[in-house]
C-alpha cells in the first residue's frame, strides 16, 4: 500500500485529477480539478481520496504513506500561497470539506479557518491589517471545529453568540466589536474545556488530523446514512477529504460568498438563480444567519465581479453540459470558486432543463431522457404535500402506492362509499383489504391498513386506481367497538382527519396541504423520445375500462394483466356471483354465470374498446371462491343478532347456509389451496362463462370495423397437463362462440407462469402455451416462502439488517426470483422459438426490474397504469446503458 497515491493536488499549475476520477475524488474534488484544468480560479488545495475513507473506516487507521503525503501536498500549498502552515507571522489556513461521489448536500461536515490558534489569530489580524476579521475567523474556526470534530452542541456556541449580540444590543454578527469577539473567543474554549476536559488545541497539525478524522468519520452519521439510504447510494463508497486554501469573504464589504444555480431549480427556466452575503462566509448563506441578496442585486455591487462570474457560469454549463450549482467566495474584490457540481432541481424542472438543452445543442436524446429519474416521472403524476407544509408523523408504514391524501377516517368500504355519496372524502382504513373492499377503496381518496405488503390487496389496487396507500402499518391498531385507532397515546377516531403519504408511508393527524403537479409539454416530449429508443414494449395492469383508458392516455401499449375477479364486485354484480358459488349443482351455478356473462361482456367490450389495436390479456378466475362470500366472524355475528331478536328462523336459516359454504371453502393456505386453473378443472362452466363474454365481445367490436387482440391467460399452471385440459376448453369454447356470432377473430392462449415448477419445466408448458407472462408477484411469494399479505411484519427488518437489499416484492429478487424468470424463458424458447413473454406482477414498474427485463429478452412488462409513464423512461434507461457499457 506504500506505493499507492492517496492524495491528488488541484489549482494552479499542480492540479493532478480531472472530472471522469470522481469515484476517486469525489464530486467535490474531481469538480475542484477540473475546473482548475479550465482555467477558473480556485483556491490551491489537495483531495485525499474515497479509498483512504474506506480503509481508515474499515481497520480504524490511515494505510502507510497518507501521512506522508499530506505532508508533501502541504509544502506545495505553502509554496503556491507564500504562507506557511502554523507560522505565527504570515499562517496558511485551511478548510476541510467532504466530498462523495455523488453529492449529499448537507449530509456530510466540513470546517473552515483551520490553522487558527491564540498565535497565528495575530499574525492575521497584522497581516491582513484588519483585528476585527481574525477574531471573526477564530470564532467561528471555536465554533465548527467544537461541533464537527468535538461533537459539541452548536448550540452551546450560538447561545453565547446570542447573549454577546443582545448584551451590546445588535442585531448581526457583523455588528459585533472585536473586543467582544476576544471575548466570545475565550468563552468558546472555555466550552470546549469543559466538554472534553482538556484545552483546545493549539497544535494546527493536530487540528488538521482531527478535522480529517471528523469528515472521514462523517460518512456514517446518521443523516448520511439515511440520506444514502433514500437515495440509494452504495454505504462503501466513502467519502474524499478536500483540503483547500481558505480565501475569505468577511474581510469586508468588498468581500462575500454565494450561492448559485445556472439555471432555476425550482422551474427549470435558464436564467441565473442564487444569493450572497457581503463580509460573510459560506456557513452564514446555508444556514440562513442573515437574509441574503438576489444574485442580480451583485450587479450593481460589484459589476466586475459579477460579469466575471457570469462568464465563469456559462463556461461551466457549456462544459458539464448540465445545471450546475455552484459556490463562490470573493476576497478583496477577487472571485474565487470553491465548488460546481451538477445541482439538484425538482421534477418539472428536470423535465423542462432536459428537453431545452436538447433544443439548444448542448445533449442528444438520449442524454436527454438519461438524465430523467422514472421517480421523477411518479412524482409529476401524483399530488403530493406541499414542501413548506409542518407537521408529526404519529406512524410510518409501507410506501405502497404513491402520492398523498387527506380524508376523514372510515374503517369500512360501505362507509367509504357513502361517505362520498355526500361529498365527504375520507381514508379508508383497515386491518386489510379484500377484493369486496373494491368499491370503498374507490370511494376513498387513500388506503391505510394495518398488514400488507407491497404487492398486498390494497397495494395493487390502490396502485391501478392511482390513489395513495400506506401499507403494513403494524404500528397502530383498530378497534372496531370504540370506531378508532391508536398508536401508543395516540387515538384517532373515525371522522378524525388524517394525511397519508403513499410516497414515504408517513400517517399524519390532521390536514396537510396537498399540492397538484403540473404536466407539461415537456414530459410529452421526454415520453416520445424515450418510445424512440426503448426495445421493450410496455402494457398496463387494468381491470375496467375506466383503468383502460387511462393506461392508453400514459401511453400503454395494451393491457398485460386484466383481472375477472374484480369484475365481480358491485351492487348489482355480487348476488350472481354468490348465487353461483352457492349453487349445488352444475346446472344451477350455469344459471347463475348466464346472469354474469352480460356484465363481464360489457366490461371486455369497454377495455377493447378503449384497446383498439393493441393485445389485452385477461386473466380468468384466478382467487379461491371464499373471497367473493362474507368472512365468518361477521356471519356469526349476524345469526346471533338475528336469534336475540327472535322470529327470524327462516333468515336464520339462509345466513347459516352461507356460512355452512364458507366452512366447507375454508382452506388452511388459500393462496397455495383452490385457485387459478384448478378452479377452471373443478368448475370448468366458470370458464367457460368468461371465455364466451371475451369472444362475444370481440366479435362484436369486429363487426364494427375495431382490431380486437385477445389474449386468454390461465394462471396459476404448474404442470402442463392442467394447462392442456384447460386449453381444450377454452378453444372448444372459443370456436362455438365464433360460429355462433358468425365471426372469426385471431385470438391467443398462453398460461401465467408463477409458481417454480412452471418455470423449471417452461419448455414443456410451452407446448401448450402460445404465451408467457410472468406473475412475479405470486412466484416471489411462492420462491422466497413469504406471504406477501404477511411479510410486512418483517421484510421491513429485514432491509435494516441487510438480510435483503430490497423488499422483493418491490424490487425483483434478480438472484433467486429472478434466475427462475431467465430458465423460464430459456425453455420456453426452446419449445416455441417466437414465443412472446413478458411479466406483469408490479415488477413490471420498478425501474430496476424493467431494466432485468430488458436484458433477458421479455418482450413487454406490465404495471399500474400511473406507472405505466416510469416503465417507459426505464426501458430507454436499460438500452443506454447497455450502450454506454
């Protein structure tokens, strides 16, 4: 490791990196050095590097020759600024600033005025022939060095700042004498000697190496690691040192710092955007000590400096080809940067700086879309709350479908549902959802349940309908008797408002401000241009033609998943069903499904309708019966009612019939038991009821000049020989059905693959199946052991221990799931060499498995249509980078 460079040098005639070694140098440093390759002033100064972060992090020591090398980087520092470190006389002082790869703003700590002692704070007060400048730089060295590197309360310095300002009845720092400021400058050591027991120490080169621990040490304080967390950057990345030579913007009223952005990030519109302080330093615009001044406000200040700094912006946005956000410091009149890197902006003005670089020839299209994050996209899509808005979190659940809501609260659908009959919006919040809940869910403006997943009831969905949902907040708990919910001391009762947040899974009491966001042309002009560039096609998870016709508006090229199941719920739709599953006999349930076909042929009719020319794939019955009858508890509870009132035998006797169904229907695991296509072999009449409507409905939109694809899906196959009795029925089915409509009409059957052993023995399934679609959701399930409906009581855990990177059934498991998928299509293939694949378990969303998609050959993924707009930006995502690899 001796041999090994550590540490890089950069201004001047001695800069050593350049902007491609940030993983190196970190954003901050591999920026210092390339705008010191441009010629742009920046203070002299030296990286140490990420790497020296993560051995130090890792064995608690710096590797051998750092030490070295900070010395030799310091002598050049000395020579290029003609001061020399720790000199009582003419001292050179440092700042020391993190730096990652990518940057955390704020996350990470930095000092300033290091070097500073009760001898050099002399020698700059002479050499700079200004005492109140020296001591105002000593005091805020006290105050920086005590909080980051001593890990004193900032605010044990503040508080006596404060008493100094109100003592000598000011208002500013600026305003305060320097005979106070030596007097600030002995209470702050005094604070340090009384919270370390030992005196400040007086020793820069000491200072220097626990500056250097500190922000090394930075790198794992808990807001970094939240914000990485958030983020979703890497926890062994580490982070670089800056030391730099200070240059100082509170000499004077010729003198200041600043902020700003070349572009506005808020709107995205081109036009210099930021603010500064004269006779301040940087630490005094972030942390809004006093109110600073527009940018332009520099103009007539200081008209030198600021055309200087106009050229330098413009210069940088020409050469990074992007916003940049940049930090300036100007000393005596004389501007110097202290940092570019690429600047943070909202959604809308990612969309709007994408599409105009575009146009004006700083990036091609495809950088263009690169540069769009899919989880701006959702942002732009959802209302969210407004960022100024305050306000308590009382519990955090699963971030299960986004946006956030406001509403009183409901604990059940047929309270949701007439609820919005009088135009009061409400949450709906339940222990969990069911598919009868369908019409209360949809009457609501957002979901809360206690248990759920990701991929749960209420998370699908919510995620379909485009509403809010937080799932698997285990933290509270219902009582249905008293009508409320608690959290600890915490009681909400129904009615109560509440807010909930789909996008960070936050419950709130109370109203908070909700904020629509505005589409723009722009985004249209991303979309396009990323439909230009993708391979892989991108349909929609839709369910009613309602849905339908929104997945179409987002862009979807068909529909990969509808489910029939949800099409069974509604006032006048339930009876029929609970009728047929009722029924004792074939003969009765025929009768019922005949009151059942003219409702699911309205529905298909609406979705091909809405469809025309693009392939709908409908899924037939998939959930086991007992979902579609009351539960148990609520039919016992009726018949007790029923006999405390008396004379009701013969309802009593109806209800009991009932709940007699639901015990025989009873199944220990249903979600493993009596469903998918074994309903199909027990009840093929169910079937065939569906596969009529769908054929019916097609033939009938023929007729009318429209293109019909259907495709009919049997799930939940694991052995081919299910699939092929189901097949023989279902075209048996089809064919009658055309003749009898006097129509032919080209039509699919192809099986959901999602349970292990389809996948394992896919070539011999695709014999049969003329196409595949994944249901990741069902076979992450059936893979990994998990009960998606009950998982959320520990994956949650499990990501903050690191057992999972990811809730799989957010983000594919590419390893285990994931492998299953790639046999599945390998084999497939090898059978039926065109066979069209795709996935549509809400994998088909996330950008990370659209992108696994995109490289294991799927033809198509499909999602909620509200994310249907991400799929498509994330499969341009994977072709980009598989150029760029």
């Amino acid at each position: 490791m001796a041999d090994n460079k550590f540490v890089y040098l950069f201004g001047n005639d001695n800069t050593e990196g350049k902007n491609s070694m940030k993983n190196l140098l970190g954003g901050k440093g591999a920026n210092l050095a390339e705008m010191s390759n441009l010629g742009i002033p920046v203070p002299a100064g030296f990286t140490i590097t990420t790497e020296v972060c993560v051995l130090y992090l890792k064995d608690n020591k710096y590797p051998t020759g750092l030490l070295e090398q900070i010395d030799e980087a310091l002598l050049t520092l000395e020579e290029e600024n003609n001061k020399k470190f720790g000199d009582p006389d003419n001292p050179l002082l440092l700042s020391v600033r993190s730096g990652a790869r990518v940057s955390m703003p704020g996350m990470m700590d930095t000092v300033l005025n290091l070097g500073l002692n009760d001898t050099t704070v002399k020698g700059i007060a002479r050499k700079s022939n200004n005492e109140r400048f020296a001591y105002d730089s000593y005091r805020r060295f006290l105050t920086m060095f005590g909080d980051v590197v001593l890990d004193i309360e900032h605010a044990r310095f503040e508080t006596l700042l404060e008493e100094k300002k109100h003592e000598l009845g000011v208002d500013q720092d600026t305003e305060i004498d320097v005979d106070s400021l030596k007097d600030l400058v002995e209470k702050f050591k005094g604070v340090i000697k009384e919270h370390t027991g030992e005196d400040f120490p007086q020793d820069p080169r000491k200072q220097l190496q626990m500056a250097i621990d500190a922000v090394f040490n930075s790198w794992n304080n808990q807001r970094a690691k939240k914000y990485r967390k958030l983020n979703g950057i890497a926890d062994d990345w580490g982070t670089a040192v800056n030391v730099q030579s200070m240059v100082y913007g509170n000499m004077g009223e010729n003198c200041g710092t600043g902020v700003a952005f070349t572009r506005d990030p808020a709107t995205g519109e081109k036009r210099f955007f930021g603010e500064f302080l004269t006779n301040a330093q940087g630490e005094d615009v972030v942390a809004g000590i006093r109110t600073p001044q527009p940018i332009e406000d520099l103009k007539n200040n200081m008209p030198e400096v600021y055309n200087k700094l106009e050229s330098i912006y413009k210069k940088l946005e020409n050469h990074f080809r992007d916003m940049q956000d940049i930090e300036f410091t100007i000393q005596e009149g004389k501007l110097y940067m202290l940092q570019t890197r690429t600047g943070k902006r909202t959604a809308a003005a990612a969309i709007r700086i994408a599409v105009e670089m575009e146009k004006e020839g700083l990036i091609d299209k495809k950088t263009a879309v690169s540069r769009i994050e899919p989880s701006q996209i959702d942002k732009l899509l959802h209302p969210m709350f407004d960022p100024d808005a305050t306000y308590d979190v009382i519990a955090t659940g699963l971030p299960a479908s986004p946006g956030a809501a406001v509403g009183r609260v409901v604990f059940t659908a047929e309270d949701a549902e007439e609820k919005a009959k009088e135009g009061i919006k409400t949450i709906l919040v339940r222990t969990e959802t069911s598919p009868e809940d369908i019409g209360g869910m949809d009457a609501s403006e957002g979901i809360l349940t206690v248990r759920g997943g990701m991929t749960s009831h209420a998370a699908v969905v919510a995620r379909g309908m485009g509403k809010p949902c937080v799932a698997g907040c285990g933290a509270i708990t219902i009582d249905m008797e008293r009508g409320d919910f608690t959290n600890g001391s915490v009681v909400v009762n129904e009615g109560d408002f509440i807010s909930i947040d789909g996008s960070t899974g936050d419950v709130i009491v109370g109203e908070v401000e909700l904020i629509s966001p505005e589409l723009t042309g722009e985004l249209d002009t991303i979309l396009q241009w990323a439909d230009e560039i993708r391979r892989l096609k991108v349909r929609a998870n839709a369910d009613t033609p309602h849905d339908a016709g929104v997945a179409r508006e987002f862009g979807a090229q068909g529909i990969g998943l509808c489910r029939t199941e949800h099409m069974f719920f509604g006032e006048e739709r339930i009876p029929a069903v609970r009728e047929m599953i009722m029924a004792e006999d074939v003969e009765s349930r025929k009768v019922a499904l005949e009151k059942l076909l003219p409702m699911q042929k309205e529905d298909f009719t609406g979705i091909f309708r809405a469809m025309d020319g693009f392939p709908v794939t409908i899924r037939l019955l998939d959930p086991p019966l007992h979902e579609f009858l009351p539960n148990q508890e609520e039919l016992t509870e009726r018949i007790c009612e029923l006999e405390k009132a008396g004379d009701n035998e013969k309802e009593i006797w109806e209800v009991q019939k009932v709940l007699d169904r639901v015990d025989i229907l009873k199944e220990i695991n249903p979600m493993l038991g009596h469903r998918g296509c074994r309903l199909g072999i027990t009840y093929p009449e169910v079937y065939e009821m569906q596969v009529r409507a769908i054929i019916e409905a097609a033939c009938d939109l023929t007729r009318e000049g429209l293109e019909v694809v259907p495709e009919i899906m049997i799930p939940l196959v694991s052995h081919v020989k299910e699939l092929a009795l189901t097949k023989e029925d279902v075209k048996t089915t089809a064919e009658a059905t055309m003749r009898d409509c006097g129509v032919e009409i080209e039509y699919l059957v192809g099986t959901m693959i999602e349970l292990p052993r389809a996948a394992i023995t896919a070539d011999q399934i695709a014999e049969e199946a003329e196409f595949f679609s994944f249901g990741t959701n069902d076979l992450t399930q059936t893979t990994f052991g998990f009960s998606r409906d009950d998982a959320g009581k520990f994956l949650p855990l499990y990501v903050d221990k690191g057992i999972l990177e990811e809730d799989p059934f957010a983000v594919l498991d590419q390893e285990g799931v994931g492998q299953l998928v790639k046999i599945g299509i390998e084999k497939g293939r090898s059978t039926r060499e065109n066979l069209k694949i795709g996935i549509c378990g809400e994998h088909g969303g996330d950008p990370k498995s659209v992108k696994f998609g995109h490289e294991i050959g799927l033809n198509y993924v499909s999602c909620s249509p509200f994310r249907v707009p991400i799929a498509r930006i994330a499969a341009a995502h994977a072709v980009i980078e598989n150029e760029n690899k």
